[in-house]
C-alpha cells in the first residue's frame, strides 16, 4: 500500500478530540417519542481512526449526524475540542452513504465549493483542491462532471470535498456500502492514506466487520434499538496494513469476536422472534416439500 507512515492514536495530530457523554436522542413520532439512541458514551482521540458497528436500525447514523450536528441530542452532550456541537460547522467534514455530489459542478468546482463559502481566493481555492484530488487519484478528473464518473469515483471525491475545508475530525456513514468489493479495498487504502496524511481523526460507520477491523484503531459495537455501546474492541493490528491482513490470527480472532456481538445483537433487532434455536430449525429436513408446504 503506499502509506508508509502512521499517526498512532493521540499522536502527531494535536486536535480533533471527539467526546459524547450520556447522548440520548429520541424522535418524535405520531406514536410519541421514540428513543433512537439511549445514554451512550463515545470518543476519538485526535488522529485516532474510530469505527462504529451495529444491527440495522441501532442508531449509528443518528449518533453520526449528532456529532455533525445535524441532530440535536435531547439529553447528553456532544463535543470536539472540548467546545459543544452546535450546528454543522466546517470543523467536521460528513461524508454520506449517498453520493451527494452537486452535479451542474465539475469534480474540483464541487471540491472548492466549501472553500468558495469561506472566502478563500480562487488561485488558493484551486491549489487546495488539486492537492486533494492528488492525493485521491483524481488528478485527471479535475474537469469531469459527476455523471461521468464511477460510483467509486464520486465517493472519493464525496472525501476530498469533504476533507477540502480543512476539518479536523472526518465522519463517514457506511461511504463505501454501494461498491463492488475490489472498489471497496482500493478506498479503504486511500482513505487510510488521506488519514494519515492530514492527521486528522476519523468517525466511521459501517456494516462491514472486516472493513471496520481494516480501518480502525478501535471499534465500537452497539446494542440493538435503542442504541447504546456494547463493546468496545481495539485493533491493535500492524500498520500499514494490506490485504494479508485477512489471513492473520488476530484477524480472524477479532472477526470471530465481533461477529457474535453483532449476531447476537442482529437477533434481538428482530423482535425476539428469530433466535439460535429457530434458526437451527430452517436446517430441518422437509423430505422435498417446499418450506411454504410445511408453514
Ligand atoms: N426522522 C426519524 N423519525 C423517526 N424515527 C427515525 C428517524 N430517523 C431514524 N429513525 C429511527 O431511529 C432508529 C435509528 O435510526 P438510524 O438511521 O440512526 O439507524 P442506523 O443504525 O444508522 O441504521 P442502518 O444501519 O439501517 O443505517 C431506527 O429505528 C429508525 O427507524
Ligand atoms: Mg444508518
């Protein structure tokens, strides 16, 4: 891979300290309040790389819009840098599952846009963005606009523009879930290398337990609706890291760990209805009648 340093956990970069402390968030509903996420606590230390994990529906995206401050918690708190999360701020860069792209824009005219906000100059806005897409392999797309390019394409540069205003905390919800497998690997190592390079901390979400063990210094697993931490598992795997990585023991071991965490806590998402034994049951052998004959 062609990251050839790393930034340890609470190393080179000095800010970008993400801390979320007793953070509830309930939705109003014709049904009434409806608690999404219940008294959780969470942080990212500055440059370190931080993935969340749950069943469908547990409330990671709510947490990560809370810390974007898309979302107000209705109790706890939320802060980076110590200063409370008041709003969306150019401080924290959000990358979405959705490419979110502008599309009457070229490639760097969507990079340079948050750039443009801020009233930094043309000639300053255009260096930062070609660094950028430099640094994304995007160099000759510059002009491009975004219906020409691959769904990977547009994610990396859902990143670069997302990394153009110079955040200090990137928060990512599952950026990479729409790609085919061989994409995905490829954006792993690049966003690890834009990590790297910028020094900056990162919040990630994903459904993915060998993307999150790839990525991350540490990962949190959350409950089933309503969300809370579970477990807490850090990745103490060498860097930089490859694709071997898959076939260490440790690997494997944390796969295997995590995996019946989030098994465990997929099985009560489904009511309670669906556990080991039922499941069991479906090996049943129906002596060639269809499973509709028999239910
Ligand atoms: N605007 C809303 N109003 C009411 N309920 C909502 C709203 N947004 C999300 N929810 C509910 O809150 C819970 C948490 O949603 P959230 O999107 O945070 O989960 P998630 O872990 O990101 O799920 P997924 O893995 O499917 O993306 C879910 O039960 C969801 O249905
Ligand atoms: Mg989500």
């Amino acid at each position: 891979m062609t990251a050839t340093f790393h930034a340890p956990p609470g190393g080179a970069a000095k800010r970008g300290l993400i801390e979320v402390s007793g953070f509830s968030l309930s939705y109003e509903t014709l049904d009434g309040a409806m608690p999404a996420v219940e008294d959780t606590d969470l942080v990212v230390r500055p440059g370190e790389f931080v993935s969340i994990i749950g069943p469908s529906g547990c409330g990671k995206s709510t947490l990560l819009n809370a810390v974007a401050g898309f979302l107000k918690p209705t109790a706890g708190r939320v802060t980076v840098d110590g200063e409370p999360v008041k709003g969306p701020g150019a401080d924290r860069g959000m990358v979405f599952q959705q490419y979110s792209l502008f599309p009457w824009k070229t490639v760097r005219e969507n990079v340079e846009f948050g750039l443009k906000m801020k009233g930094i100059s043309a000639d300053e806005r255009t260096r930062s963005a070609r660094t950028l897409l430099g640094l994304a392999g995007l160099s000759q797309f510059e002009d491009h606009y975004p219906d020409r390019l691959s769904g990977g394409m547009k994610q990396r540069v859902g990143i670069v523009r997302a990394l153009a205003t110079g955040p200090r905390v990137l928060l990512l919800d599952e950026p990479f879930g729409a790609l085919d497998a061989q994409t995905r690997q490829i954006m792993q190592q690049i966003l690890t290398n834009l990590w790297q390079r910028l020094e900056i901390s990162v919040l990630f979400v994903t459904h993915d337990i060998d993307e999150a063990i790839f990525l991350s210094d540490r990962i949190y697993v959350m409950t089933a609706r309503p969300g809370a931490i579970k477990a807490e598992v850090d990745v103490a795997l060498p860097r930089p890291r490859d694709a071997g990585l898959a076939l260490l023991p440790e690997f494997l071991a944390l796969r295997a760990e995590l995996a019946a965490l989030i098994r465990e806590e997929s099985l009560k998402a489904m009511g309670g209805e669906l556990n080991a034994d039922a499941l069991q049951g479906l090996a049943i052998n129906l002596h060639g009648a269809s499973i509709g004959d028999v239910i």
